[in-house]
C-alpha cells in the first residue's frame, strides 16, 4: 500500500517534501525538510467520507462503521487492518483475546509503535497519485530498506551502475585469454602445416620409389621373365656376357656344366644349368652329348656346340677343378646354403658315419662340405638334382665374394689357375664381380635348362630358357642322327635303367625307356635288326660294360636302332 500526498497541506506549508528536481524517467524527486520534525498526518479519502475504515490507522481507536441500511443503530467497530502489526492479531477461532503479536516489520526492522521514523535527508523517488479532487499528489516515502535487503522502493527502480574495482583485472584477463587462444590457433595452423608438408613428402618419396621400381622391373606383375620393365629393348637386342664353367670332378669322374649370364642390359644374373644329356652337333655332323663333348672335344669345342644348338655368345671357358672349388669357398669366408638332403662325408671308411652336411636352411659349408654337397647324387636320383646343388653352390659363392673387380680379380690369382685362353684373370674376376654384385642385390637366379629324353629342347624350352634368358634360338641337331637305343631292365634294381640312361646319353646315344622285364635274369644281351646296325650295338655293349658276347641278332622294340636287356651281370659305373 502507498501513502498519500495531501497536495493542499503541502500549499499551507504543512508538507514535509520538497521539490529537488527530476529522474531519468521524468518523474518528480523531492525531499524531507529538515526543519520541521513534527510528523504528518496521511491524507484518508475514507474517514472525510464516514466510511469507517482507514487503512492507514494505526492507533487503537477507531471510528465506528458506516449504517449502509439506515437503520440507525451504530455498529460495533470493526478493529482495522494494521499492516504494521501494532493491534492484536484477529482471532479466527473466537479463542478470544491473544497476547499480542510482535509487529510484522516487512522491512527487516524491529517495529516499536505504529508510527515509522522519518529519516531526515532522504532522497525518495515519490510518483504523482491523483487525489480526490483530481490533484496530483506525491507519494509518502517507503520505510528504508533493512541491511542485507534489496530496497523495494515500491513501483518503481532505479537502476546505479555500480563502480567495478576488479574492472581492470578483468580487462587484462579477458586480453590474456585472447593472447592465449591466438597462440593456439597459431600452433595449430603450424601443426597443420607441419603435417601437409610431411604428407606431401611422404608422397614424393612413395612416387619415387615405385617409380624406381619400375624401371628396375622390381614391382610384382609388371616383370617378365626375360626382361624388366622399362627397358625397351627387344630379348635379342640386350646386352649379355656369358662364361660357361665346368666342374670336374677329381676324387669321382663326372662333369657338371652350367652358364654363367650377366644382363647388362636388365641388370640381371642368371646361372642356367645345363644337363650332361644335352644333345650337341659335332664337327662331322654327328650328334653327341654335352658330358661326351666336354671329355673329348674340350673347351673350345664345347663352347661352339653350345653356341651353335643355344643360339648365343659365350666369352669364355672356366674350368673348375673340385680343389679350387675348395679353395675358393675358403676364400671367400664359407657360404650359406639351404640344403636339401644329408651328404655323408666322402673321406669316411665306414658307412653310416656321421654326416658331413646336414639338411637344413641357412646351413655354413666349408670348402670340404661345398664340394662334398656340390658333387653328391644320392641313389636313384637324377644327374638334375645333383645339378641343381651345384648351382647353389655357385650362387653361394657370387654371395660371398667381392664386387670390387680388382677384390675379386685378386681372389682369381690367388686361386693361381691356369685359364684357358682366351679368359684371362683380370677378365674372369671382373665378371665374377658385376655377378657378385647382382647377387647381394638379389638380381640373381638360378634356371635349369630342360631337355626331352633324347637330349633335344622342346619349344617351350626354347621360349623360358634359350630365347629369354640366353637370348638365342634353340636348334638341337636331328635326333634321327643318333644311334636310338631301348633298354630293358631285367636286374631287379630299379636305379640300374637310371644310370644306364645317363651313360648312354654321356655317350652320344638317344635312350628310350623299355619299362622293366617280368623277371630277373642272369646275362644282359644287346639285339639289333638290320645287320647295319651291328657295329652301332657293340658300341652300346662296350658303353654300357658289357661283354662283347651280350651283342647279338634278334628283335628290337619298335622304333629303335638297338635294345638292351639289362641282367644281374650289368655292373653300372660309380658315380
């Protein structure tokens, strides 16, 4: 509830306001008059009516109630309503009279009497009423608001802007949180920078490197067999030097023969083992075999047969001797081989003795074991796989050896071999260094040469071997030129037709397989059909070890010159 301004007390200098000037709102702003101390009465539009009720009384009497039906009686008072609190509080129930409450001060202050104090210099905010003539009266002042309260200050609210001693302080830490988010967002565009750069060499160097690749003819299903990828250059075109080594064996006769290729074009090395049944064309025309060859030709002539059925250039011959292999694997400090079978110890009297190289992966051999695996072929194997170790053992040694041509040229001297011409040390110990080279790189394999049973190349053998790797054009001498000889084995000994084969085509005849006899038998014979052929069967009698009486005329298998029976008198050779 708001007090009233009597407007006319105020003109007969009873009002305790004073006009000071106006609010930010328009609105009037007076003040309390320090002289005068007498308080004022409230302006009651109620009692000057007789209506009987102030709400602004705050004594204990008060006037009696309004008859609004004429009835004359007066009736009782009826105890008004002191927001102040200064009467005694209602007593709904009719329990009578109570003890009196404490004042219900809603501003917080404990109240004395029904009457406030005026606070002299106060400074009220009174907005204009109408009174009842119409006239515009100020408001009284609210009570002051207690400590610790919010001021109330009735409808309407002022509001001060308060000085901020932290105003400043707050000023440097929002500028610090600014600097500190600029220096984030830097480290991150630098870290973003950072890692496109990174990104972008990274790809670069992946670019690069398949593209290395490449051209090296290193990336998988890109490569052929005969050639790598960018290069160019036809398979007859490249460059290749070729050295065709043989293996003599010292403590065991026997030879193994293979071709040593550098490509220089592609970059790779190549050791094409070549098998002892090979089919070769003599000078006079005849056919003979490449282990026949080695033996009575020599190695001029066994280089020229060989060019002339592979189709290439060979450059030169090493001869290779089982101690100089020996020696040339001490040299270059033992090999690693992977070796594929137990090879007993050659030296050793008695069988069933320890092995001297073990079967394994990664297995050290000495110059002793390399020799011992190189040249060994177990019982009813093929010449192939003994072929094929000797191989690995020449891969081994390209491994171990220098690729620093006057290193390795010093490693041939000192092996102090008398080469045949026109290989010379310097020549032999640079190739074997550019192989070394290919080999530690892992640009180096090892191929063997197919050949039929009758020693002559087939046209796929032609294609992998002879034209991809040699580079050459395969032409095997007319198989109808060499004396056709079918062998029986009647031993009991399944290895015998084996051997027998390899020492037939060793010499110069083609073999063809006549399966195994239904029984043993004790004598061996030798049977041709046309008396032109006698000649042609003592020579297989005396090849094979076989008396001379073994040779006689009879029937041969169908599609051969002369037929072998082989008995329990067949001695086959060591090998």
């Amino acid at each position: 509830m708001n007090d009233r301004y009597d407007a006319d007390d105020a003109a007969q200098g009873a009002a305790p306001y004073e006009l000071v000037g106006y609010d930010e709102y328009g609105q009037p702003v007076y003040r309390q008059i320090p002289a005068q101390q007498t308080p004022q009465q409230a302006y009651d539009p109620y009692a000057q009516q007789g209506y009987g009720y102030d709400p602004y009384a705050t004594g204990p009497q008060q006037p009696q109630s309004y008859d609004a039906y004429g009835t004359g009686r007066q009736q009782p008072a009826t105890p008004s309503y002191d927001p102040y609190g200064s009467q005694a509080p209602y007593d709904a129930y009719g329990a009578g009279a109570q003890e009196p409450a404490a004042p219900y001060d809603p501003y917080g202050q404990a109240a004395t009497s029904g009457q406030h104090p005026r606070v002299a210099e106060q400074t009220a905010y009174i907005p204009q009423q109408a009174g009842p003539g119409g006239t515009t009266a100020p408001r009284e002042p609210e009570p002051p608001a207690a400590p610790g309260e919010p001021d109330g200050g009735g409808d309407q609210f002022a509001f001060v802007e308060e000085p901020d001693g932290d105003s400043e302080d707050v000023i440097d830490w929002l500028a610090f949180t600014e600097n500190r988010t600029e220096r984030r967002e830097e480290a991150r565009r630098r870290a973003r920078s950072r890692i496109t750069a990174l990104v972008v060499v990274l790809a670069l160097v992946a670019v690069g490197g398949l593209g290395y690749l490449w051209y090296a003819g290193k990336l998988p299903g890109l490569s052929s067999s005969g050639s790598k990828p960018g290069t160019a250059t036809p398979v007859g075109a490249q460059k290749r030097d070729v050295i065709v080594v043989h293996l003599h064996n010292t403590g065991k006769s026997g030879t193994s023969t293979a071709l040593l290729v550098d490509n220089t074009t592609t970059k790779q090395g190549t050791t094409v083992l070549l098998p002892n049944s090979l089919a070769l064309s003599g000078d006079d025309g005849s056919t003979t075999t490449l282990a026949k060859s080695v033996d009575d030709d020599g190695a001029s002539g066994t280089r020229d047969q060989l060019d002339t059925v592979l189709g290439t250039s060979i450059q030169g011959t090493w001869r290779l001797d089982t101690p100089y292999l020996q020696n040339l694997v001490d040299l270059v400090g033992n090999i690693d081989v992977d070796t594929d079978t137990d090879v007993p110890d050659p030296d050793a009297r008695k069988k069933g003795s320890a092995a001297l190289v073990h079967r394994g992966k990664a297995q050290t051999l000495s110059g002793k074991m390399a020799v011992a695996y190189a040249t060994y072929r177990a019982s009813g194997e093929s010449q192939n796989a003994q072929l094929e170790r000797f191989g690995q053992v020449m891969q081994g040694v390209l491994r171990k050896l220098s690729s620093e041509p006057a290193s390795a040229t010093t490693t041939v001297q000192t092996l102090a071999q008398i080469l045949d011409p026109p290989l010379t040390d310097k020549d032999l110990g640079s190739f074997l260094a550019g192989l070394a080279d290919l080999a530690k790189g892992g640009d180096y394999r090892t191929a063997l040469l197919p050949v039929q049973s009758d020693g002559t190349l087939s046209a796929a053998t032609g294609d992998s071997v002879v034209k991809n790797i040699l580079g050459g054009t395969a032409k095997s001498p007319d198989a109808g030129s060499a004396v056709r000889v079918s062998v029986q084995n009647a031993t009991g000994v399944k290895d015998d037709t084996e051997k027998a084969r390899v020492v037939l085509l060793n010499g110069g005849f083609t073999f063809l397989e006549g399966g195994s006899a239904a029984g043993a038998r004790t004598t061996s014979q030798v049977l041709y059909a046309d008396a032109a052929d006698k000649a042609d069967a003592a020579e297989v009698a005396k090849t094979l070890g076989l008396p001379a009486g073994s040779v006689a005329k009879g029937t041969v298998s169908s599609g051969a010159d002369v037929s072998v029976v082989l008995g329990a008198d067949y001695r086959p050779a060591s090998s």
